[in-house]
C-alpha cells in the first residue's frame, strides 16, 4: 500500500523463471501488470571454464561455492583446505570393520568343542521339542570350526594384503600410524591417531 503496487516475484532464481499467460483476456494488462523483469543466470569463469548457474550459491566437485558480487576482470583466488577429520574417520571405520571380522573369525578359530552336545539320533529328537532341539543343535556346531585351515588362510590372507607394498606408493600401513597390536591381539590393528591425522594432512 505504500508504493501503491502490485508485485508478483518468482520463489525461484535465475533466467526465465516467470511467464504471463492470461490465455487471451488481457487480465494482466487489466491490472496493469504489464512489464517483466527478467531473472538472470549467475556467470562465471572457474578454472578457465565459463559457465551459468540458475543461483549464486552451487557444488562443483564437492566444493560449495557462494557468489557475492561482480568481480568484472578482477581473478579471484580460492584457497581449499582437506577435510581431515572425514578422511581420518573413514580410515578408522574401515580399521574398526576389519578389527569386528579377525575377531569373528579368531574367535571361531579358537572356540571349544562341547563334546557334551553330540549331533542328535532321529530318536533323540522324538522325545525333545523343537526349542530344545534347536538349542541343542547350536551347542553341538560349538568348535566345529576351531583350527579351520580355510580359514586360517584367510586370517593370513587379510593380513598379508594389508601389509605387502603396492606399486608406487611408499611405505606402507605402518608409515601413517596404523599398526598391529600385541600378540595376543591377533592381527588386530591399532591407531597412532595423532601420526594418522599428520600424514593425511601432509599427503591426502
């Protein structure tokens, strides 16, 4: 009321986000609402690129970028640092996920067979329900599994592939700090945290 007009105002930004259509009735013309100020794209030239956006704010390759103002020829100088903390933290759920696998498979290694709990004869099983049954039946699989050379070459397997070299790249899990912990550890691996931070900060 106090310009005295009537504005409509896309909810979006950018080039041609507004059309009258009136379909031949002149309503808009009736109103007055004659004249459209077009959006326009946002342009820009980034690493020797040009290129358009619909909005000031967009992501490339994972760096979000937020534009001010006008810097006409002026070039601008964008200085990106290495998210440390996501890559550190992705390094340890992997550790942390082939920790969870060596115990699995260290512990079924190790487990003790209960010769208490023989496989069931069928009349056995007549006189039991299938709840008793079906305990019965997990304690007598206890053990069956304790020194597996199958897996006992997979445990070697894991290992080994962790710390054989890979061409072209030097050193090894031990140069960032990621080591394997005392023998009765079994294989498991630990984290120098502060060694680990270093070296991605230093080459990512």
């Amino acid at each position: 009321s106090f310009t005295d007009k009537f504005t409509l105002m896309s909810k979006s930004t950018g080039a041609g986000t507004i059309t009258l259509d009136d379909n031949g009735s002149n309503f808009f013309k009736n109103i007055r609402i004659e004249t459209i100020e077009a959006g326009t794209d946002a342009v820009f030239e980034l690493d020797g690129l040009l290129a358009t956006r619909r909005t000031n704010t967009f992501t490339v390759d994972g760096v979000t970028y937020n534009l001010l103002g006008v810097s006409k020829e002026e070039k601008v100088t964008i200085n990106l640092q290495q998210d440390t903390d996501a890559i550190f933290n992705s390094i340890k759920e992997f550790v942390d996920k082939y920790n969870e696998i060596l115990e699995t498979i260290n512990n079924k290694l190790s487990e003790k067979y209960d010769r208490n709990y023989p496989p069931l004869t069928s009349d056995q099983k007549e006189g039991l329900s299938e709840d008793e049954i079906k305990r019965w039946e997990e304690k007598a699989k206890t053990g069956l599994l304790r020194n597996d050379s199958t897996l006992q070459n997979l445990v070697s397997t894991l290992r080994r592939a962790l710390y054989d070299t890979i061409e072209g790249v030097s050193g090894g899990l031990y140069s960032i700090g990621i080591t394997t912990g005392s023998y009765t550890d079994k294989g498991k691996l630990t984290i120098d945290e502060n060694k680990l931070r270093e070296a991605i900060k230093n080459n990512p």
